[in-house]
C-alpha cells in the first residue's frame, strides 16, 4: 500500500513537473507574439490549461467511443450523458472568466520581442541543470523577468502622442501618463462593421500602446446609426470613464438610430459610464 501511494505521488509530482515546464516554454514563446499582434494574455492560463487538459481527453475518449457505438449500434446513452455532463460543466466553468483576468503589455520595437525567446533559450541551453527543481525555477525566473520587462517599459520608453486616422475622421491622444482620449469625427460613420472594428482594430490598438483596454473619455461628434452603435460596443467590450455627445436635433434620424440611441444610453449605465452633454456645431450630418 505504501509502495501504491509512493507510485501515484511520483506520478502526479513528475506530471505536474512536466506541464509546468511545458507552460512556462510556451508562455516564453507565446508572450512576445501576443505582444506583437496587440493581444492580452491571461493571468489564469496555467490553472485553465491544467484543468482543461484531462477534460479535453475524457471530451475525445468519450465522444470516440459515442461514435463507434452509434456505428456498431450499441446503446449508448450513458455515455451521451456523460458526454453532456462534460461539455455543460464546461461551459460553465468558461462563463466564470473575468476580463480582469486579462492583461496586455505596450509594444515594444518588434526586435526586442524577437530577442525575449532567442535570449532566453540560450540561456537555458547555456546551463547545465542537475535536477528538474532547479531547470523549473531558472524557466520560471526567465518568464517572471521577461512579464518585468515588459511591465516596466513603457515608462521608460512612453511619451505624449497624438495620432490621426482617416483623414483626420478619428484622433487619439495618449499622455505621459496613458490616459487616451478618442475624438471620432465621422471616422465610425464610414464602417459597417463597427463591432468587428471594435473587437480587432480598437482593442489592440489600445493594447499595443497603452497595455491595457482603457479610454478615459470619447467623444462622438457625429452622431448617428453606426456612431452610437460603435459608442455602445466601446462601452461593452472596453474600459470606458467618459463618453461625450453633442446635442443633436434627432428629427431627422430614423427608428433604428433612435433604438441604437437608446441602447447606448442603457449599455452606459450598465457599465458605469459617465455620459456628457456639450454644444457643438454638427454639418453635413449622417445618419
């Protein structure tokens, strides 16, 4: 019995030493290209990847053996529910997932992200590890120092910085100290698609010069359809403070601008946005 219990801890001791390795090269590797597309990382990836593991290969197992059942025509319905049981805990499990969990790093010039995995590796290649204990830590130690590095450097290397887009349509404005500033001039206006824009335009803009997902204030001075759906998907998807729209005369707009209107003002609140009013002389409108 003791020699069992002796066999399963050495299991579970070198598994779980193997999938921590395993991550902490990956998240090495993976880091800077994250880094480089504009995309946040989640601080829960080990503890997902760990539980997810054995659920994908139950998930496989189970749904192999529904599928040579169902040809053999052998009940199976135990394992359906099984199988249901599975993907429904799941699922659950995913809807607990924070945007809190995320985190995003500035981008730094693309030839330092290209330098964190080729510096690293040769380290480790470099050191002649004696035990598994000491490689994980020295693996650990890299990826700590290379989420530092990345942590730190925007304030060494961040200024003031106003950028114009489309013509002037769309201006950002970042400070010294990350607060952004959106002025949307009609830019949203001539998009169709303003969720996608949001979701892979926005979002790693944001990410790639600020690190984060925040807007201190935007402002719309065009309002419409299009402009105040895309205010609202800003509203849902980022971190807002402030969103400002000019009065407007909404006799000419139409029933589905009005709607959108309305879902921006209830989307605003939800989220704890604070919505100002200004005066501001709007031409040649579109709605």
């Amino acid at each position: 019995m003791k020699n069992l219990k002796t066999k399963i801890y050495k299991y579970f001791s070198n598994y779980i030493t193997s999938f921590l390795q395993a991550q902490l090269v990956v998240s090495i590797i993976s880091i800077p290209i994250l880094v480089g597309w504009g995309l946040p990382t989640s601080l829960m990836t080990f503890v997902g990847n760990l539980i997810f593991a054995p659920v994908l290969i139950a998930f496989l197992i189970i749904s192999s053996l529904i599928f040579f059942t169902q040809i053999l025509r052998i009940p199976n319905q135990l394992l359906i529910s099984i199988l249901k049981i599975i993907s429904h805990s799941w699922i659950s499990f995913l809807e607990l997932g924070k945007r809190s969990w995320l985190y995003g790093f500035y981008k730094p010039h693309t030839a330092i992200l290209i330098l964190i995995p080729i510096f690293s590796f040769g380290i480790l290649y470099l050191i002649r590890f004696r035990s598994t204990l000491f490689k994980t830590i020295t693996m650990a130690t890299l990826l700590f120092s290379v989420v530092l590095g990345l942590t730190i450097f925007p304030y060494f290397a961040h200024k003031h910085t106003t950028k114009c887009f489309a013509d002037g349509k769309l201006m950002v404005d970042i400070d010294e100290n990350f607060k952004v500033k959106f002025v949307d001039n009609g830019f949203f206006n001539k998009h169709q698609s303003v969720d996608k824009l949001v979701d892979y335009d926005i979002r790693q803009f944001l990410i790639k010069n600020t690190g984060n997902i925040n807007i201190d204030s935007l402002v719309l001075l065009r309002p419409g359809y299009r402009t105040f759906k895309a205010g609202s998907e800003c509203c849902s998807k980022l971190n807002i403070r402030e969103l400002s729209l000019p009065y407007f005369d909404g006799s000419k707009f139409k029933k589905h601008a009005w709607h959108e209107y309305f879902n921006l003002k209830k989307t605003a609140e939800e989220k704890g946005v604070n919505i100002l009013r200004f005066n501001y002389a709007i031409n040649n409108r579109s709605f």
